[in-house]
C-alpha cells in the first residue's frame, strides 16, 4: 500500500503515485502538517499540507479503483470519537466523490 501522509516526509504523494502506480493495492490516507515535518505532523484528511487535488487526480489517472483506508489521527477527537468517526468518514467520501466524480 502507499500511504499518502507518510510521503510528506519524503516528496509529494502525487509523484509517489506516478512512481509507484504498478505496485500499489490500496492507499492509507492521512494529512500531514509540513511544517512540523516529524512523526508527529499526522493531521486528520484536509487538515494539513497534503494536495489532496493533486493526490485525488494522480489515483484517477493510476486507474485505481479499490479501497482508500483512513487513518484518523485522534487529535483533536481524544475524547469525542464519534465525531472522529463522523469527521473521517465525511473526508472519505468527499476524497472518493474528488476521484471518481459526484
């Protein structure tokens, strides 16, 4: 699998994916604070630095078709899980609705 907000560290997601489209079964999404540019950058999806425009037309134009997994990062959600549950789900869909149209 690729996963989008480890890319950050080393590149962008979309060149990762460009490279790498032959050898990815399922990508894990997660956003990432480039200006914290440590493990501890991982922010919930469309709350940091990732393109997700960019990101979303480079799994389009890969032709992929399969799952995307959301790794939610529990901050600022440690004590309201439904609402990290509401919150991921609602960016999943608007990332599958960005890849493959309304």
């Amino acid at each position: 699998y690729l996963d989008v907000g480890n890319t950050m560290l080393c590149g962008f997601p979309e060149d990762w994916i460009e490279y790498l489209a032959e050898y990815i079964c399922q990508f894990h999404v997660k956003d990432h604070d480039k200006n914290t540019n440590t493990l501890y950058g991982w922010r919930n999806i469309f709350q940091g630095h990732v393109r997700w425009d960019k990101v979303t037309a480079a799994i389009k134009a890969i032709g992929y078709q399969g799952f995307l997994v959301g790794e939610p990062a529990l901050s600022p959600y440690l004590y309201q899980q439904e609402e990290l549950v509401k919150t991921t789900s609602s960016a999943l869909e608007r990332l599958r609705e960005m890849i493959h149209g309304g």
